[in-house]
C-alpha cells in the first residue's frame, strides 16, 4: 500500500559517533516509507566525513529557511533544544531520539523508532504545545536566537563574584537577588537547570514562570512562580561590568547598565508524544521522582 510523502528535517548530535547505528537505523526506516530526508549541514558532514555513510538522495539544510512535515531530533535534550532554536516559529513538530543519556524532552528509545515512524504515517500521535520565553536587551532582540524553550539565565563570569540582580513584574519592584546568578524557566524546563538550583517542578500547560536564583547570599531567598503573561525586567550590577545571559545553555556577554526584559514569546513549539505516554511516567522513569529505596 502506497504511503502518502512526508518530509523529515534532522537535526543532530556531532559528538555520538559510537552511536551511529541510530541514524542508520532511522534513515533505513525513512527510506521504507520513501520518506524526503533533509539534513542538518554540520550534521551531515558529520555523518558524510566522519561516520563514513552515503546520503545520495538527502537534502542539505544549509540555513534556518527550511520545510519539513517533522524535524527529528538525533541526540540528547541539549539537541532537541538546538534543534527547537532552529525550527522556531515554523510550525513543524518535533520528534526527539535520545542518543544522549537523560532524554527528558528526547524521550524516543531508538529501538522504538520503526514504531515510532508508523505511527506518524498512522497519525497515530499527539502533539503538545510548549511555551517559549524570549529575551530583549534594551528593547531589542539579544541575539539571533531569543527565544528559549527551557530557561533564560542571568550569570555572573567565570571570574567575577557574585552579581546584583535587581527585578521587577509587570512594573512594580520585586526584589534585588544578591547571587551567582537567576535563572527563569518555562514549565517545559523546570526540570532542567532551574530543578538543579531548587526550582519548583511544574507541569507543561501551567502558564507560569518560575525563577530561580543560583547560590545566593541569603538565608530567604526562595524561587518565585508567576503568570506567563508577566513582564519581567532586570537590572544587573557586576564589579566586571560584564554578566552572562544564556539561553537554554548557549550563553552571550552583556554589559552592565543593559535592561533585561523576559516575556512570553510569541509562538510555541510542538512537540510529538506517543499516545499512553504521560508527563508523570517520565519524571518517575527519568528522574526517580517519588522513589522509595525502602521499598
């Protein structure tokens, strides 16, 4: 029986050469079901020079200007939150293969991925919405990519001391967080480095923010959540007169006197779940959370 064409951009990891049997096997099924393939050009070349495969027939992503009905993400969350900066507010959903070691967002085993795949030509899936927030410095976008899925972090340098980060909601004075650093996160990524800082857990779908200060000079300090609709502004004091702003990991300098804006960003990401596949099941498999060693 015939399969209707669907077109797959695959985005990856350039560091998993020992797991090469993943693409392979996911290019084996694409091809079955005569798939369009186009590929990511840094990990093409990766797979082309180093992993030694031939790809006759696959298209080369060469820019951001690209058409997919998926994009597939090859590698750990680190890959699915590169490959979601590169989709942006293109609605194309993503599928995550975990080759890395947690798989929290990319949470596809590859000895699933020929279920996986029929499932897609089945329509056989469901697709949540995941909310981004995005970063303006001095009213302008910060970089080229502003948005993160995760978090945005407020960081002092590698060789500075701890910053003074004063905050305000929608306006009105908040508090002034004497720390390391500040992290806000989405729902999406408050397993993520806001978790590790003693962040709260928060469900997807929640529309709340939370934030998170990292190490700080304070016995009352405790992480806040607020609406999604908020409007959070900073501003940052550091006896460098430099700080870092990094978004979901991928970190830029910024000079003191800079204000900091932090708001809900002005598309979501769609990301594809297998039916049966809850929320809570991942973070009891994932994350042991509830686990009982007394049992």
């Amino acid at each position: 029986m015939p399969h209707r064409t669907l077109k797959f951009a695959i985005f990856g990891n350039t560091y998993q050469a020992k797991k090469s049997a993943s693409i392979q096997k996911l290019l084996s099924h694409l091809d079955e079901y005569r798939a369009v393939i186009a590929v990511d050009q840094p990990y093409h070349e990766f797979l082309c020079h180093t992993l030694r495969l031939s790809l006759p027939h696959v298209e080369v992503i060469a820019d951001d200007h690209f058409e997919a009905d998926f994009a597939i993400s090859m590698g750990g969350d680190g890959t699915f939150l590169k490959t979601a900066a590169r989709v942006g507010a293109k609605p194309i959903p993503i599928l995550g293969v975990n080759i890395g070691r947690l798989g929290f967002l990319a949470d596809v085993n590859p000895c699933d991925l020929a279920t996986t795949i029929h499932s897609l030509y089945k329509d056989d899936y469901a697709v949540e919405e995941r909310e981004l927030i995005m970063v303006k410095a001095d009213g302008a976008p910060f970089t080229r990519y502003s948005c993160a899925l995760n978090d945005i972090a407020i960081l002092k340098r590698d060789d500075a001391s701890m910053i003074s980060i004063q905050a305000s909601v929608d306006g009105h004075y908040l508090t002034t967080f004497q720390a390391d650093g500040l992290v806000v996160s989405t729902p999406t990524g408050s397993t993520a480095y806001s978790l590790s800082n003693g962040g709260p857990i928060i469900v997807p779908g929640t529309k709340v923010l939370s934030m998170t200060a990292v190490a700080p000079h304070s016995l009352n300090v405790r992480p806040i959540v607020i609406p999604d609709s908020s409007e959070i502004t900073f501003s940052v004091e550091s006896r460098s007169n430099h700080f870092l702003i990094a978004l979901d990991g991928r970190s830029e300098k910024c000079a003191t006197g800079t204000t900091i804006t932090i708001s809900k960003a002005p598309y979501t990401v769609s990301v594809v779940k297998r039916y049966g596949q809850t929320y809570f099941q991942t973070l009891r498999d994932k994350m042991m959370w509830g686990a009982d060693r007394r049992e």
